[in-house]
C-alpha cells in the first residue's frame, strides 16, 4: 500500500508508532497530487512549501508526545484539502469564483482553526461550483474536476474537487460544504464517504455563505470511522456563529463501534426506507444497489419499514426558492469595493443597463459617481459566473414585494412541512436509508445547458437540508453503465439519514454496513 | 384653503454599548482615525457573520419602555435589501415585522398644551459605514458600520414644526435620561427623517402622498427641511397642484429639500428573516428585569419638583432638563433638609447663579466643583445672618472656583457680617463725628442723607456689616443728634 492510499486512522496510528513521517507522509501526497491532478483537477491551490513546513513541525511534536508519552491532537501531521468555499487565513479563497479571484482571508473559519489545533496540515484549497451552486464543479469559474472513476465524468458538486481528491488519494480526507447535498452527492459519485451534519452541530463562521439556513460544512472521507474522526474534531459550539447549537460532542468513534463486536450489529435498530425515494426514471442499477444495501443492513439484525415522507416531491422547488433567497442577499456584498476582483472602468463603461434611480442619488454627493455604480455594475456582471446570476435573480424574485407571499412565505411554510414528514418518521424507526443521488456520475457537459436537469442530480439531498438533519453517503455498490465497456460500472451511495444531533446512529449503521461490505475499499483505476 | 401638516418622524440613536451590534468591536469610534474600529464581520467579509449584542437589545427595551411601549414575546431581525458603498453586506440587519417594541407614546409640552404623541414602534438595527468625498474620489470609513442604532417611529401625529421640534428634543431628553443615547447630533448620534402631507385644516383624513424627507443630521435640518417642505406643499397645492409622492434629500447649504427618487423609483427592499441570527424569546421576567432600571423620568420629575417642592415650572423645567442636574439638585435638597434650607431657595440658587455661571465659564454639570450638600450649607449662612446675600454670591464664585466650603471662604476671607451692635455704633459715631457738614445738612431736613451714612458704614465695613442692622442703628443716631 502507498503511503497516499492511508486512512486517516492509519496513518495515525503509524505515526503514533513512529512507522512513517509526517514529512514522508505530506510528500507522498504531493508527489501524487503532481503526478495524477493534471488529469483530475481537483486541486484550486497547492501550498506545498507551506505544507511541507507544518509537516517538519509535526514531526517534531510527535516525536515529543512519544518520547514523554502524552497524548498527540487528533490530526497531528495529517494531511487534509479544503473546499475553497471555507476561508483560510493566509491562503487564496475563492469559492469557486471570479470575483474573489485574488480574495485571501485575513482570518481563519472557526473549522480550520479546529483542524489547525488538531494538528492537520493543510495541503490545498479544492475546486467546486461557484458559491458552492451546481452539482458538477461545472460552474467553478476555473475549470471542471474530473470524476476520478471516469475523466470523462463529473465528481459531483459542489464539492467535487474535495471529492475527488479524496477519491483519488489526493489527501487522507477534506472538507466539503453542504446547501442541499454538496457533499453526499459528490461523495456518492466518487465512492467516498460524505457527512452532512446537523445544522448548528458545525459552526458557519468563516464559511463563505450561499444559503445560511441550510449551509453546512461536512468532511469527506475514505471511510467511515474517518468521518466519525473528522466530525469530532469540527463539531462544537461557537460563540460567533449564532445558530451553532450549545449541545455537547461525543464521542463519535465510540458511537460508530456501538454493536461492532456483535453478531447482528444492528440488533434494535429501526430502518425506514422511504417509498418517494424510489421513483421513476431513476437508473436500475442506482435502484438495485440500494436495494441490496437494505438487505445487508438486515442482514445485520436491522428491521427495515417502508415509511413515507409526502412532501418530497416539494423539496426541489421549496429548495430553489429559499436557497436562492438567501443567495441574493449572501452575494449582495460583492461589489468590488472592499475586497476581491474589480472590473476596470473601461469596461464598466460599455455596460448600458443604466440606472437612473440610483444614478440620481448620487448625484449631489460626488463627482465621478456613475463610474462607482458603472464599476459596482460590470464588477458583479464579470465577477459572477451565469448560473450564480440565475440564482440571484430567482432569489430576488422570490423576495420581491406582491411575490414574497407566494414564494418565499410559502416555500418557509413548505419547509415546515418536509420537518414534519421527518419528525412522523423519526416517530417509527431510527434512521431513514435510500439513494444519494437518481444516477451515477454523468458526463461532462450532459447537464450543463440544462439547469432543471442538473438540480434534479440533488432530487433526494435536498429535503434533509431543508429539515435541518443529519445524513451521510458511503458507497454501496457501482451500476452498470452501457457507455461504459471494460469498468464494472461506477460508484452509488447509500444515503442514510437520522434524527438532528443523533450523528452517533448514523454512523453506527454506516460503520456496520461498510464493516460488512467492501466498496470501500475499491479504488479508481488511474 | 388652510392646510394642516401631519407630520410623523423617524429617528435614528445611536446606542451608547461598548461594542457593536453584531460584533466585538468597540462602537465609540469617535475622533479614531478612520478604518480602525473593524473585524470581518462589520467590513462584510466573506464567511463573517454576526452576533446579537445583549446590551443594545436591553437598551431598546429600556427605553421602550420609558416610552410606554408594548414588548411583545417574541421579535426577530431581518435583512433589509439594498446596494450602497457605505453598506457593507450588501443588506442592513434591521427588524421588520417583529420589532423589539410597538405602541407606545410620549407626553410634549406646546406652550402650555400637552400633547400626546404616539410611537409606533422602537427597534433595532446597525449604522452604515461613512462616506467622504474629496475632488474625484469617495472613500468610505468603516468605523461606523455595525453600531447600534434604534430606530424609533412616531404616529403621523404632529401638526407643526414646533410639535416636531418639542417631540424630538423630549425623545432627545429621555434619552440622554436612560443613558442610552449621547443625542450628541453634532456627532450624528441623533439623526432623523420626516414624513410630510399637508390636509385641509379640519379633515382628520391622512393625505394618500406623503413626502419623506432623508438624511436630515440635526434638530435643525429636521426643522428648517420641515418648514421649507410645508411651504412647498402648501404652495404648489394653492395653486391648484398636487403633491407627489418622492423620497427628498435635504440640502443644508442650499436650504432646500430635493427630489431622491419618485414613487416609480422608490426601493424594494425585499425584506426576509435574517437566517443567520435566531429569534429572539424576551419572556417577562427579562422585561421586567430591564424595567427596574429605568430611572425617574423627565415628566415624573417635574410633576415632583412643582408639586412636592414647589418650584415653579421654569424652575422644575430648566432643573429637570438633564438628569445629571436633577440629580444634582435632588442631592443638594436632601442635604438641606438636616439644615432647614429650603428646596425652592436651592433651586434659585442653581437655575441662577450656578448655571450663570456653568454657562460663563463653559463648565458642564459633572464637572462643576461645588459638591450638591454645600450649596445648602451656603443658604444657611444667609439664613442665619452671618454672610448677606450679596456676599453670598461672591463665596458661591469663589466656591465654582475652588470647591472650598463656604464656611471656610467667609472664615479665611474675614467675610462675616458685623452684627456686634457697640462695634457698628462705634463706627457711626465717628463717621458723624468726621463729617459735620452732612450732618448740618441732615439736622437742617435733608433726611435723605441717612442713606448716605448707611453707604459709608458699608464702606467701612467692606460691606459685612448686617444692613437691617445698620439701617436701624443709623437711624437712631441721627434722630438722637
């Protein structure tokens, strides 16, 4: 095994034992981040010197904690990437996007000062949608990630880069965001595993913002036990995000191994399979492997229930009106005067969507003062990319005065309703399990023209967001696919979803199912 | 026709908290360089996200409640929409339909008549950053941006500029009452908007098009934008016009309002719940907590000061203008009792000498050196004959100066009133003595030339000596000549 290839918790533990470096370990990730990203393209920005900095340190802690024997912090020397949506102090974020091209935040998100104090060494900032929207990396306005299971293929999105990287050995884990399935869609795609927390459960603050009622930042990793790992390193109140709930972390690793040692693991556990998740048009193979994944986890002493969640159908639309609400006001300071890219007035010129309302307000305070909303103007028409423009103009609409009550008040009620659906079933069983995502990864440019086809690619990631719960991908099996000859097919995820704050069942049922099974550890062949 | 104004006014304080609305950075920003009171959450910053600063929640609560508002149980911020440079989200958190406060109403007083003016609501939100512009360029300081400011709404219910005028200065004194506020509007603590229609006087009917005036940074903007809106209204409908409806700006320099934006033009600010701040529970006892710390209020303390201590209500106004001088005043009264001084003389003595002098000499009530219990113990050395009340005046001066107690200055100064009969005789006598020819003049019917003997004891005396005393005695001598 290559040293790139490592789980979090192995390496960890041949660091504990001084078996590798975290020196050798960095610059195995690197060698093969130069060797394979030209072809993947999951990586935005690579801080290898900085990178290999941190690792000499590490290195020299951990020879400290085994020389007197203490307690090492969890991620000490372990390499890691990051969605380029969370800011890094002193490393270039762009979300994905143009207008913060140059943007290189001044201070670090409430996750990375975590992880920092963990001990993980930040390797890079990964590519992803602009503003984390799309579900392909096709909206970066820097490139498009390539599913490492099928170059010709899409990792996901957003957060596709973080996917493929972790997909392709490109670091142990990363970090991903998730509005309405940024992260398990990816992760379901590229046979990775991706957690999606409760909202609050993971502090915001330093998040570059899409949608703040449903924005959550997750890790994506090789396995289940890392996401257990990364989780309670990320997870925790913080008194600068307001919606950070004050509840205690615990400990998810031993959650995760409730069971593990006993013949039917999942003894006592509930399962409700949902009958909206099964519809049609979804692909067979999709269809088939998740319904094989049920018989495992039955298999494993589960007892499984068709349960129904009636407003699913909903979801889509309640999504696409509130999200892009927040949206709106989200991206509203992006206007080229504090900070990020600025359009040269030459071109600001040419822009002839004038107006006089705004233009006459500024009339008796300074000469000069069109060029500002010239600037202001061409800044965010150039800065954002089409579908990031689509989506402001949605989120405006939906908030206008005479159409606030029939969509963004209504969409609110809607999501009250889709809670409901999830708190009726919580009633029945323990955790819900159906598909990440209708298909397996599509190719590239498949969707890209078609917007309505690329939100429906989230169809069964969007209503967990909504209702503010808990829910993971890990692989469960690859589909055939007819355009494909000579590959077993490619990755599905099995979705499993659970109470809000009740992470440590999820991942007892996912831990129990990968514990059993062996997709996991298949690789792409690259 | 005669036309009525209506008028309603929104203002905008400034909340004394040591930090900013939605981040820790400190709020008293003036006179620091400019960009020096900012973290990433009051620049805007990507990622940056706001906290609610308690203490401004329960400043707008307190004074709320000083203003006779309702608390509901529940409120919640919102985001107000809308693109400006000073604006550095691209939203302002405010609070739209949940404010923290409605209904309510203050008391003013118009030459006599009180009158009640509603407020419609009192609620909370974050200052923009500030705008120079110098030549061709504009450039923004951000100190300003995130401090609190409480908005609060009035009912259209004022019907000229002086109602407006004796509204804004009465939310001003309430303010500065519950220290929440410097109403400093110099320093644009206090800033305001108003809404102006004009109505046939008679109609109660609010007129459909009102005029709203922005941006006005004084009491006096407020006034002169005002009366020049009244005017302008009142003009174009006598000869047969009607009234647009437009957002105007004010033009201090021009003294004139001018047109912003149409009603075609007006914004959208497309308000939504601020998803990034939870809503607020205010359950009772957190009300009733805040209400503790309310302080006797501007109107209570003048209906105490006429009614329970007689002053007159110049007196009981001038004295209860700022809390810090009733304060004072009510202190130095307390001290008087234990001496029998009473509280009308002491407010004679503060409304007249101590603010003649407070205002002479530009000293403000915290800094002024007499201490409230020695101004009693002044008056009871008049009361008690020992010092005149001309000397009086001249120890209180000397005590503005120094601090000293009165009984000290009178001692060291040797200023105490003669009132040693043989001692005053004495002097008499030799005055008589040295000046015969006044008292040829006397003895021959010129009785007014008394007076002229009590002015040269006086002058003998440095003017200690007890005039009662001196009349009487003087008299005495001259008619036993």
């Amino acid at each position: 095994m290559e040293l790139y290839q490592l789980t979090v918790h192995a390496a960890r533990e041949l660091l504990q034992t001084g078996g590798i470096t975290s020196l050798d370990l960095t610059r195995a990730i690197l060698e093969r981040i130069e060797k394979i990203d030209p072809r993947v393209h999951a990586y935005l920005t690579v801080i290898a010197e900085r990178a290999l900095d941190s690792a000499r340190d590490a290195d020299a802690r951990w020879t400290e904690h085994r020389r007197d024997g203490s307690r090492a912090p969890a991620l000490l020397g372990i390499p890691m990437a990051i969605k380029d949506e969370i800011c890094t102090r002193g490393v270039r974020t762009t979300a994905g996007s143009k207008i913060l091209h140059n943007f290189v935040p001044p201070y670090d998100a409430t996750v990375m000062e975590k992880l920092n104090s963990a001990g993980a060494i930040l390797i890079g900032k990964t590519n992803q949608d602009e503003f984390a929207m799309g579900s392909s990396t096709e909206n970066s306005r820097y490139f498009t990630t390539r599913n490492p299971w099928d170059l010709e293929r899409v990792p996901g999105g957003s957060s596709g880069g973080s996917a493929a990287a972790v997909a392709a050995d490109e670091t142990l884990f990363a970090l991903g965001t998730d509005t309405g399935g940024s992260v398990r869609q990816p992760a379901g795609l590229t046979n990775t595993v991706g957690l999606r927390p409760t909202y609050g459960r993971v502090s915001r603050f330093g998040v570059i913002a899409f949608a703040s009622s449903l924005d959550q930042v997750g890790p994506i990793t090789k396995d289940v036990r890392d996401a257990a790992i990364i989780l309670g390193a990320i997870a925790g109140h913080d008194p600068r995000e307001a919606t950070s709930v004050n509840v205690p972390v615990p400990d998810y690793v031993a959650a995760m191994r409730v069971g593990a040692m006993h013949a039917s693991p999942l003894q006592n556990i509930r399962v409700g399979v949902p009958r909206e998740y099964f519809i049609e048009g979804m692909q067979p193979g999709v269809a088939r492997a998740v319904r094989d994944a049920i018989h495992v986890l039955e298999s494993l002493g589960a007892t499984t229930q068709e349960v129904s969640l009636p407003h699913t159908d909903y979801a889509l639309p309640t999504y696409y009106l509130i999200a892009p609400a927040e949206a709106s006001a989200n991206l509203a300071r992006y206007d080229g005067v504090k900070y990020g890219y600025r359009a040269p007035f030459d071109s600001a010129q040419g822009d002839t969507l004038r107006d006089s309302a705004q233009g006459d307000t500024l009339r008796d305070s300074a000469q000069g003062s069109n060029e500002m909303w010239d600037v202001m103007r061409a800044t965010r028409g150039d800065g954002f990319g089409a579908e990031v423009k689509r989506r402001i103009m949605l989120g405006t609409y939906a908030l206008s005065a005479g159409y606030y009550d029939a969509y963004y008040l209504k969409a609110q009620k809607v999501r009250t309703l889709i809670k409901q659906d999830f708190d009726r079933a919580f009633e029945q069983v323990d955790v819900i399990v159906g598909p990440t995502s209708p298909s397996t990864a599509f190719k590239i440019g498949e969707k890209v023209d078609d917007p309505l086809q690329m939100y429906l690619a989230d169809v069964f990631t969007l209503a967990q967001a909504l209702a503010g719960i808990p829910a993971i991908s890990i692989p469960c099996g690859f589909a055939d696919n007819a355009t494909l000859s000579g590959v077993e097919g490619l990755p599905v995820g099995l979705q499993i979803m659970g109470r809000a704050f009740d992470e440590p069942r999820v991942l007892q049922v996912a831990y129990a199912y990968e514990h059993a099974t062996d997709w996991h550890t298949r690789k792409p062949q690259l | 026709m005669e036309y009525e104004p209506v008028i309603g006014l929104e203002v905008h304080a400034q909340l004394l908290t040591q930090s900013k609305m939605f981040c820790a950075c400190s709020a008293d920003y003036a006179g620091a360089p400019p960009n020096t009171h900012l973290c990433p959450t009051c620049l805007g910053m990507p990622g940056a996200l706001p906290v609610i600063n308690q203490r401004a929640v329960e400043f707008t609560i307190l004074t709320a409640r000083a203003f006779n508002c309702e608390i509901p149980e529940f409120a919640k911020f919102d985001r107000k929409n809308y693109h400006y440079p000073d604006l550095m989200k691209g939203y302002q958190i405010s609070q739209f339909d949940l404010p923290l406060s409605r209904n309510g109403f203050i008391l003013i007083d118009d030459a006599g008549t009180i009158k009640k003016i509603g407020i419609r609501r009192v609620h909370l939100e974050e200052d923009t950053a500030k705008l120079f512009h110098d030549g061709n360029a504009s450039r923004v300081d951000v100190n300003r941006s995130g401090v609190p400011l409480m908005e609060i709404v009035s009912e259209p219910e004022m019907h000229s500029v002086e109602e407006a005028r004796l509204y804004s200065l009465k939310l001003r004194q309430i303010l500065r009452y519950l220290g929440v506020c410097s109403g400093d509007m110099e320093k644009g603590a206090m800033r305001f908007e108003a809404n102006i229609s004009l109505r046939a006087r008679g109609t109660t009917e609010l007129s459909a098009t009102r005029v709203e005036i922005k941006n006005l940074n004084s009491l006096r903007a407020m006034v002169h934008a005002t009366e020049f809106e009244i005017a302008r209204q009142t003009k174009i409908l006598n000869a047969g016009g009607t009234v647009e409806q437009e957002t105007m700006g004010w033009d201090e320099a021009r003294n004139s309002t001018f047109t912003q934006r149409s009603k075609e033009e007006a914004h959208d600010y497309r308000y939504f719940p601020e998803p990034d701040l939870p809503r607020l529970e205010v359950s009772r006892a957190w009300v009733a907590e805040i209400e503790a710390r309310l302080p006797e209020l501007p109107d209570a303390k003048y209906d105490r000061l006429m009614r329970e201590l007689g002053l007159s209500s110049y007196d009981a106004g001038v004295i209860t203008a700022e809390r810090d001088v009733a304060e004072y005043y009510d202190r130095a009264v307390d001290a008087g009792k234990a001496r029998g001084v009473e509280a009308k003389t002491i407010a004679n003595w503060v409304s007249g000498e101590l603010f003649r002098l407070m205002k002479e000499r530009n000293v403000e009530i915290g800094a002024v050196k007499i201490a409230p219990a020695q101004i009693p113990d002044l008056i009871a050395l008049v009361n008690a004959g020992t010092i005149s009340n001309n000397i009086a005046k001249n120890v209180f001066e000397e005590m503005f100066a120094t601090g000293d107690d009165a009984k000290k200055i009178v001692q060291a100064k040797g200023l105490g009133q003669i009132s040693n009969r043989a001692a005053l005789v004495a002097i008499i006598e030799k005055i008589i003595a040295d000046n015969p020819t006044q008292v040829a003049g006397y003895r021959a019917g010129k009785t007014a030339l008394a007076q002229w003997f009590v002015g040269q004891v006086m002058k003998a005396t440095r003017g200690q000596a007890n005039p009662a005393l001196v009349n009487e005695l003087v008299a005495d001598k001259l008619k036993s000549l």
